[in-house]
C-alpha cells in the first residue's frame, strides 16, 4: 500500500445544534468508533459541532493537525442550515455542481413514497468536484468521500439519521476504507466479579504496560470488564495476539475472578452452563423485585432453562408460597440468613428446579437500622446438596438501582460458580 494512501487516524464530528442541546441521543459516534476500530483506525478525538460553518472550520483545522482523516455525520439535509457539504467544500477549495444521478435518486426516493419532492431537496445533489459520491439507500442525502492528494486527508461525510447512517457505512464506507487500511484491531473482552478495579488495575499493572495487545479495566454496575485489544495486518493474527495475551490474564490472581470471555453480563455465561449441566432454575426475589427474573428473560431462549420465580416482597407472601416459617421471620427478621435459604429452597421445591436462587435485604433509600443500615443483604443458593449464603454489605451512599442490580448479580454468580463447580469434578 501507498504509505501516503493509508488512514492511521481519525477524528468523528457529528454536526447538528440539536444534539448540542441534548434534544437527540448521539448514537452515530459510538457506532462510528466500534466500526473504526474494527477496520485498525484509531479514533483520535470526537466531537460535536452546532450548524454553524465558522465554528466548523475551526474544528477541521484542528482535526486535521492530528488525523488523517475526518468522518462527518450530519448536516446534509435540504434546509438552509445545513452546511457540512458547503463547509467541507470550502475548506478544500472545491466548487460544487449538481449531480444529475443523485438528483434522480431522490426523485425516485420521493415518488417511491408518496410524496411531492420540494425545490429545497434538489440542494442534496449538489455534490464537490472530484469527490466520490455514496448512495443512500433509505434516504435523500447521498454521501460524499473526499481524498485531498495535495495533503493526504480524507473527509467522509454521511448523514445524520442512524438508519441512514449506517446503511451507508455498511453499504459503502467499509469497503472504501479497507483499501486505507494496512491493519486491522481485534478485542476480547475479560468479565470479572468479585474484585474492583483498583484492585484489578493493581494486579495487572505490568501487563498494562504492554504496548500491543494492550489491557485496560472498566467498572460496570459491581463488575469489571478488562478490554485487551490488538493491532496486526490480519483479524486472525490480532486475535491471537489477544489470546495470548488473555492467558496472561488467566495466570494472575484476577483468574479466579472471570466469569465468562466477550459474554455480556452474569446470566449470559450462566443460562449456557444450564444447559450443558441439563439443569433448571427458579428464583425468589424480595429486595430485587424481579430484577433476576428480567435479567434472564432478557436472554432469548432462556425458557428451556428457566422455570419461574416469585417476587415474596411482604412476609405473608413469603410463608404463603416458598414455606418461609414465621418463626424464622420474627426471631431474624425478613433480611435474614435463614430467610435467605428458605426462600431459595421454597423456589426450588415449588417449581422442581435443580436450582433455586434468592434475595432479600434493604435497598433503600429508607428502611436501614443501625444492626441492618441500607444496603444489607443476603442471597442464597438451594440445591440437592443443600443450601449456601452469602452476606452484602453494599454502600448505603449507593442508590437503590445499584443495590438492587448487584445483589441480582451476586445472585446469579452463586449458581454461575455451583454449575462451574459440577463441571470441573465431572458432575
């Protein structure tokens, strides 16, 4: 390859006043680095920008000090106020002519659904001289792709719709930029539960230092996530890279912690160890009011594992349908160890489970005591061996999202380590 052809670096400016505003989420840019990073581009720097073209130059100039290469979304449109085009146009020098095939396009586009194309659309053809034309396949705009020989930068403008958008990329940009390309990145992604990232960043600080693959932890919701991600001129020689890497990591005290590789939460790694253990599960829930019996449904498919549950919240629920006994709630109360494996055993046996799993504690913002302040709670795991808790004692400066979510997860990761466990003797 041309080393002056190659895209090393890029920068993602969305432009529109709106998303300034917060009117729109902006889910371009996301979607724009994870397709970069596949391709070996590395993102230098985002950005948003209002509808106003001086302000826009300004953040080209800058942009291109440090990137090869500027992908725009936004500022397409037929209305006066979208200026992307004319702006980027101007920046490079280049006159613009209307393009008689895009203009056909979006008559077509206009007929196709019913409706009268105005005077203002035909603005959208205009296209700079010299610049390669995208078609867009679920709207007007077409998209324009940009090489400066004199500077050797590149500026892809696309749409600002996301269904636009990423037909587009899909549709066109991936291709064109593979060509510019030499490498390409590759990530596996490392879950963790039961220690923090500080103390996951302590263990793996050597392996941090690494240049290529790299490692990087992130804290999510009571777990962490280490990213490792390469960079070589195959997809397969970067994943080994990866691999390697993520032995490495396998090594290290953070080993014991890992629950699953590029799975997306507790119950992703869990419902596949169901399976293979042939085994059913059922959960009683008080304090996480049904947060486990969502997490598991959100998994399409799950019902070839998952039986049921019961959300007991009072403790009349809680005697009438697990078989908590009474005398258990008024000698310890509901936020209990022995409530915690009765309910877990009562889910078990009401639903013929292999597995029943449990919650209950005080999620607050109210509800604490000095001998239980908010964010106490117990889960519980009931099997054919019998029962097993364990004791949270998560920050009341938490709020109630975070302590319900976690005890779900602490919940989960019982009988994620029991199916673990059934494995690993041969069970």
């Amino acid at each position: 390859m041309d080393k002056l052809n190659e895209i090393k670096s890029a920068q993602i400016i969305c432009v529109g006043t709106e998303i300034l505003l917060g009117d729109i989420l902006n889910t371009n840019t996301a979607y724009l680095a994870r397709q970069l990073a596949k391709l070996g581009i590395s993102v230098y720097r985002q950005s948003v920008v209002g509808d106003n073209p001086s302000r826009l130059l300004d953040e080209m100039r800058e942009a291109y000090k440090h990137s090869d290469m500027i992908i725009f979304s936004g500022g397409l449109g037929p209305t006066c106020d979208d200026l992307t085009k004319e702006t980027v146009s101007e920046y490079f020098g280049l006159p613009m002519y209307m393009d008689e095939h895009s203009l056909e396009q979006i008559q077509i586009y206009f007929h196709a659904i019913g409706r009268e194309m105005t005077e203002n659309n035909k603005k959208q053809a205009l296209v700079p001289v010299g610049a390669e034309i995208l078609e867009n396949s679920c709207g007007t705009a077409p998209g324009i792709a940009i090489y400066d020989s004199k500077t050797n930068k590149t500026a892809i403008l696309l749409p600002g719709p996301p269904v636009e958008l990423c037909a587009m990329f899909e549709g066109s940009v991936r291709g064109y930029l593979r060509l510019r390309s030499r490498y390409v990145f590759a990530s596996r992604n490392i879950h963790i539960f039961g220690i923090g990232e500080s103390g996951a960043e302590t263990i793996l600080r050597k392996l941090m230092d690494n240049e290529n693959p790299t490692v990087a932890p992130y804290a999510k919701a009571g777990e962490v996530r280490i990213r490792v991600t390469a960079r070589a001129e195959s997809e397969m020689s970067a994943y080994q890279l990866c691999d390697t890497m993520v032995q490495k990591v396998r090594d290290t005290e953070v080993g014991k912690y890992i629950y699953g590789i590029d799975c997306d939460s507790v119950e992703g790694a869990l419902l596949p160890l169901l399976r293979k253990n042939k085994m059913k599960i059922a959960c009683a829930e008080s304090c996480t009011g049904g947060y486990i019996a969502k997490r598991i449904t959100d998994i399409g498919g799950c019902s070839d594992v998952f039986l049921g549950g019961a959300v007991t919240y009072s403790n009349d629920v809680k005697i009438k349908l697990l078989g908590v006994m009474s005398e258990s709630l008024q000698k310890y109360g509901a936020v209990s160890e022995d409530v915690a494996m009765q309910m877990a055993k009562g889910i078990r046996k009401a639903l013929g489970a292999d597995i029943g799993i449990s919650t209950t504690g005080i999620a607050g913002p109210g509800g604490g005591t000095d001998e239980k302040p908010v964010g106490t709670v117990y889960v519980a795991i009931s099997t054919a061996e019998g029962e097993k808790v364990k004791k949270l004692s998560l920050s009341a400066m938490r709020d109630r999202d975070y302590i319900r979510y976690t005890s779900s997860s602490h919940a989960l990761m019982l009988a994620l380590n029991y199916c673990n466990e059934k494995i690993n003797n041969g069970l």
